[in-house]
C-alpha cells in the first residue's frame, strides 16, 4: 500500500470516529434531555397523588368546612348559600314557563309547558346562543342587554300552544350559575364572577334587577319569578323525575354543588322558618381549599396567572376550564428545560388556556396504536409536528394524571356531602336510595373522567354503602329546574288557589 492510500484510510477511518462519536454524544444528549421529560412528569405525578387516605382526609375537611360555612357568614371559604328553595317539585306544577340558562360561554333560553301529575312536560323547546368573548369581560348593561335581545328575539317566535292565557304575563326562572348571595327566591347580589367572567361593576349588584332592567330596555314584558344557581336547577330539575334525589353536582367549565340541608342545621339562617323543615344549600364548592389537597407548583402558578387569585382552588384542579391549562404549563416547562419538542418552545404552546379539555379528552381517549389523535391535535392546535410517539404516550400520561387527580377529588368532594347528610353508612333498615344529579360537559364527555369518578365514590365508600347510592346524569336539568322552581313560585300560584 503505498503513502497516499494509507493516509486517506486513516483520514476516512478517523473521520468514520468522529462522526460516530458526534452520533453519540448527540443520542446522549437527547436521551439526557427525555430523562429529565420524564423527570419532570413523575415529579408532578408523585406530586397529584390522591391515594384512598388523603381523599378521606379532603372529604372530612369538606364536611367540616360545610359546617363552619353554614353556621355563620363568612365563616368559610364554602359559603354555603341558602337558595330560599324549601320545597322542590313534585310533579304537580302547571303552566308555561321560560328559564334563562347563564353560566358559561354559551346560555340557553327555554319554554316548557307543564302538565301536572301524570302528564309531566307537555311542550318544551330550547335555543342556545353563544356570548361574544369581549362581553364576559365588558360591562353589566352590555352583558344583560344581549342577554335580553336574544331572550325578546325568543319570545317573538313563541307558537300557537306556548300563548298565555290573557292578562297573564311571562314567568322566568333565571339560572345564574355563579356565586351570589341571595335575599329571596327572586332576588340575590353577585359575589364574584368565576369562568372567565370578569366585570367589576356587576359585582354586589342584583342580577334580577339588571336582567329586569334589560328586558324593559327591549320591552320585553316578563318577571323573573326564580333566581336559582345551575346546581339549585339541577337538584330540581332531577327531583321531578326521581323522588330519591338528594343533591347535585355539576362538573362542566366550572364546578360546584348543592344538596338538600335540614333547616335546623343551618344556624345562620335567620329568615322565615322552612315549611318543610328543609332548605337547598348552594354549596359553591369551587371554593374549597384544604392543606389536603394535591397542589403543585402549576396549580399554583395559574392561579396566580388567573382572573380570581386566590379563589376557587377546588374548582382550579377539578373542573373543565382549567384541566387542559395545567397540562399546557407542564409541556411548557418541559419545552423549556428539556427541550421536549425540540431546540425551540412552539410558540402556540405559550399561548394560555390554547389546550382545551374537549382536546385533552381526545388524545386521552385515542385507543389507536399509533396514538393518531394525539398528533393530529398537536399538529392542529399547537402547530407540533413530527412527535415520536413515545412523546405521544408521554402526553396522554399526563392527560391521565391531570383527569384522574380532578376525577379523584370530586369523588371525595361527594364523600363530604354524604357524610354530612349522614349517608355515609348503612343505617339499619336504610332501604331509600340517595340519589345524586350530575351534570355538566365534563361529567358528559369525558368518559374517562366519569369512570374515575365513579370508581373512586365506590371505592372510598365500600361496596355495600355504595349500592345505597346512585349517581344519576340529569342532562341540561338546570334550565328545566328553573322553569319548574319558577312554576313553584309563580306570581299566579296563590291567587289561582285562593
Ligand atoms: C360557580 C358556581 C356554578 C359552577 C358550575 C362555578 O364557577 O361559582 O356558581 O354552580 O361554576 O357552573
């Protein structure tokens, strides 16, 4: 071999090493990087725990915060709102009613007929209208005032077996499905806007009062005979199809729940005495808070990042608005420190509330081996293409700890409201059912979520309690609930009985 040929193998052979070594140094470096993706994930999983002991421990603390709220105003973060709902259906109400369903981007306007015993809802029709996002942060009378235009536009294309009898005017009951303290059955001040909703001038202010005032604005001539929160309609609406309905829940954008309290154990309650020794409580649970629960430092952050600091911590971990926003914050810091999709943090990804949790739920729920879904909404709504898929995989890891933690603590936060009701346990001859009413998106199409939770209700209850409760989907019942609840507090009701 002569001197050329021996220096160009070496040159080729030493070249061969060194992109062999750049080869490697490359994979550990990337490796390096996945062991601190999946440093950062199981960190945060650890983190999510919820094992069986700890939800005890939150459904105590919940049962304690129920008594502590119901003794005195203020007295905790619950605040545990008398509805001046002391008697719910019972099947026997007559009439036409509208309902007026606001509680989240979209609100409903209704009209049912009622029949009365043995022919139930005659009629009933429903529309749903979508609110322009400036107005949930703009002002009180540009809110109410669409409101009322498309409630006006409603009525208009009223049918023939929808008319009133002459000289009888439109009865509403009005779902408001945030926290407001109310001062009658018709009448209630805004505590704080919640969802997304943010405006200053609303608050301490009565939303029938401004509702009333918008409908005059359209002449629109109809009383609100009703203000009930969606958890007080639901509770209502799932009592006139199933006597055995105790309380309710809604897991959708936001969360809370009510549940039918015995008057003597309301202390604070210094109004009229209920007739039937019963009042529905709106617990507004969103607000609980506990040293129990699992918060991390995301948890954390976006609550400081959100509209209401400091507020609503239990609906922050559980609830649809926020799910798919503490995912997003978890593959931001692994864009950032691990360089999770690639050298740069896709920009879509710093974009707040860009994850949504129909979107979680769907790479969640993608059963295809090659986990398809999951890189179509990542490509689509983030803008991330070429993902592995054992970044795939990693994703819908986190999908499952962020629902199954949420999942997890509704279910305690049920434990609570059982254990105040004293239905926690089997009594002797205890042979009624406790039925409770879910509703919401969330509770709707997540099933995964859905099944969690209703695992974890039995798990943490035992089987034989368990089978004394039943979980029952009352699907849109809050608007129902409302035009029920107002049929039972029509204006009309006690001059048509006298
Ligand atoms: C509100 C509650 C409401 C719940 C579910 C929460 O944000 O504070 O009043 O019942 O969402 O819609």
């Amino acid at each position: 071999m002569g001197k050329v040929t021996v220096v160009v193998v070496c040159v080729a052979a030493a070249a061969a090493g060194v992109a062999a070594a750049v080869v490697v140094r490359r994979r550990m470096k990337r490796e390096g990087k996945w062991a601190k993706a999946v440093g950062i994930v199981k960190e945060f999983e650890e983190k999510c725990g919820t094992p069986a002991a700890k939800l005890k421990q939150v459904a105590d603390a919940m049962t304690v915060e129920m008594h502590a709220g119901l003794a005195s105003e203020g007295g905790s973060k619950l605040k545990m709102i008398i509805s001046y709902v002391d008697s719910l259906p019972t099947g026997d109400e007559t009439g036409i009613f509208y309902a007026l369903d606001l509680g989240g981007t979209n609100f409903r306007v209704l009209r049912v007929q009622l029949g009365g015993k043995d022919a139930g809802i005659v009629n009933q029709e429903f529309e749903e209208v979508s609110i322009p996002s400036h107005l949930m942060t703009g002002t009180t009378d540009g809110l109410f005032d669409y409101i009322a235009a498309e409630l006006a536009k409603y009525v208009l294309q009223e049918g023939q077996e929808f008319q009133l009898p002459p000289g009888r005017q439109r009865e509403l009951g009005f779902t408001f499905s945030f926290p407001v303290m109310q001062t009658s059955i018709n009448s209630g001040t805004l505590v704080r806007w919640t969802k997304g909703f943010n405006i200053d001038d609303t608050v301490g202010r009565d939303v029938v009062a401004e509702l009333t005032k918008a409908m005059r604005r359209q002449a629109l001539e109809m009383n609100v005979s009703a203000l009930v929160n969606d958890t007080v309609g639901t509770l209502a609406g799932g009592r006139y199809t199933n006597k055995d309905v105790v309380a309710s829940v809604i897991l959708g954008t936001g969360t809370n729940a009510a549940y039918v309290e015995r008057a003597q154990a309301i202390p604070k309650w210094h109004g009229v005495p209920s007739k039937s020794g019963e009042m529905v409580v709106n617990m507004e649970w969103g607000n609980f808070r506990s040293s129990h629960l699992p918060l991390t430092e995301y948890d954390l952050a976006m609550d400081t990042d959100s509209l209401n600091p400091g507020e609503q911590i239990f609906e922050k971990m559980i609830s649809g608005m926020y799910l798919g926003e503490i995912i997003r914050r978890i593959l931001c810091r692994m864009a950032e420190e691990a360089a999770f999709f690639g050298d740069t943090v896709p920009p879509k990804l710093k974009v707040p509330f860009a994850l949504r949790t129909p979107e979680i739920s769907a790479m969640h729920h993608d059963q295809s081996s090659d986990l398809k879904v999951v890189e179509t909404k990542l490509k689509d709504i983030l803008e991330i293409c070429n993902t592995s898929l054992r970044m795939r995989k990693t994703i819908v890891e986190l999908c499952n700890i962020v629902a199954t933690r949420g999942a997890r603590l509704a279910a305690a936060g049920i434990l609570g409201i059982l254990k105040k009701m004293g239905r926690d346990v089997v009594r002797d001859g205890e042979r009624q059912k406790a039925v409770i009413a879910l509703d919401g998106g969330l509770y709707e199409h997540y099933n995964e979520y859905r099944k969690c939770l209703v695992n974890t209700l039995e798990e943490l209850l035992g089987e034989e309690v368990y089978k004394t409760i039943d979980i029952e989907h009352a699907k849109d019942g809050s608007g129902i609930g409302a035009a029920l609840l107002a049929a039972s507090h029509s204006h009309y009701v006690s001059a048509d009985s006298s």
